[in-house]
C-alpha cells in the first residue's frame, strides 16, 4: 500500500471506479464538482502514482488504482441505533388481536 489517500482523492477514485469504462476529463471534472487548478493537481498526483489510466481520452482506474481505492475505501456498516430502542418501563402489555380496543378518554385530553 503506498500513501494513504486524502478525500478529494477518493472521491474521484470513486467517480472512476463506479464508471463502467472511464470518464473523459470534462466529465470528471464536472461531477468531481472541484476547481479546475485543484482538479489537475489531484489527476496529475494520481496519475503519478499511476493509479489512473488514459486509453482513447478515457480516465480510468488502473488495476493498482482499483486495489487502492479498495484498501483505502471505508465501508460505512450501521451499527444498532440506542437511541431507537424503547425503555422497558416505557413498554406496556401487549394487545393481542383478539382483545377489543376501547382508548382511555382521560388519557386523550
């Protein structure tokens, strides 16, 4: 693993590996939605590192690039959500589907 990546870089590694066959300048340029100055300096940093490829005026990640992104990339996994679970004491019995359902008129005001 070389250098690890900073986000703008990630970013565009994820423009280029969610593409099917590359991008063209322009378009990676436009939905990296980044200046032009620190757009050339991110693609020629890269470049660089030879994680990207040009064939056909197609940006495209290299194999290097691809296993890059992949060690670099970090999988968000949603964890249990403390606050959605219900207190116990705040729990009452349950109503089964039987039981006829008449609500407390003094609990309503």
């Amino acid at each position: 693993m070389l250098k690890k990546l900073d986000r703008s870089e990630l970013a565009m590694m994820r423009l280029l590996y969610e593409s099917s066959d590359g991008l063209t300048p322009y378009t990676l340029m436009q939905r990296s939605k980044l200046p032009g100055q620190m757009f050339m300096r991110i693609f020629t940093r890269l470049t660089a590192r030879g994680l990207l490829t040009e064939k056909n005026s197609l940006i495209a990640l290299s194999s290097e690039g691809k296993t890059e992104y992949l060690d670099n990339f970090v999988k968000i996994i949603p964890g249990s959500k403390v606050w959605r679970e219900i207190p116990q004491k705040m729990k009452g019995r349950k109503i089964s589907l039987d039981d006829l359902y008449a609500p407390n008129i003094n609990l309503m005001k």
